[in-house]
C-alpha cells in the first residue's frame, strides 16, 4: 500500500475475500474466483444449492461514486452475461439453472458491511 492509500486492485481482493466469506457463510460452494473466460471475467463462480451463480462484486472505499451495486449497469451486465456464456460453454453437456447476483462491499465502513442481492440482473436486462 503506498502513502495515498490501498490500490484499486488491493480493495478489490479485499472485496472479493470478504464476498466470499460472506457467501460461504451463507452456505454457497465457491468453485472459482477472478475468472477470465473468451467473454470475459467473472469475479466469483457458486453454487447455491443447484443453482449456479455468477457474482459480481463491487467495493468502495468511499461515496463519493455512488453505491457499490450502481456500478453494474447495463455494459457490465452484458459483459457479465457474455463471461458466463463462454464458461457454461466450457463445462459442456445440459447448463444448469443460473442466476447472476451482486454482492456490494462498503469498504469504508469500520464493519465492512456487505449486501448480496441474490438474481440481481437476467440475462436480456
């Protein structure tokens, strides 16, 4: 970390990890994270149940660019969509049923608090 603060990339692993935790203790099964396909990068890939889900995670150290969860707007969600496409494709045979949640991390709380927002987009928003 320099003197001006953590690095974008450093408050997004933060990001993700405390998403992760979150969503292990919600009792998903994370199966992969930080996941570039031909169509892109999926931050988190979890099994909920027989669902797979596909998770965007945004953090923010700050307000001062909205809410976490705004920042998926319809290119990140058609980017998102392209991502899971390309990795249903890889994995091959039947897909299963999928949902694409949010989960939005408030970096600069003392808590961290952090909102999952469970079939956040489909595909076609």
């Amino acid at each position: 970390m320099s003197e001006a603060g953590p690095t974008s990339a450093a408050l997004g692993q933060s990001a993700e990890g405390r998403a992760r935790s979150h969503l292990e203790a919600k009792g998903f099964r994370v199966v992969a994270g930080n996941l570039r396909t031909p169509g892109g990068e999926l931050d988190l890939v979890a099994w909920d149940g027989e669902v797979l889900v596909f998770v965007e995670v945004k953090g923010r150290s700050n307000a001062r660019h909205g809410a976490p969860e705004e920042a998926v707007d319809r290119r990140k969600r058609e980017r998102l969509v392209s991502a899971a496409g390309a990795y249903l494709a890889q994995l091959g045979g039947s897909p299963p049923r999928c949902r694409f949640d949010v989960v939005a991390v408030d970096l600069s709380a003392k808590d961290k608090a952090v909102r999952h927002i469970p079939d956040a987009f489909r595909a076609g928003d």
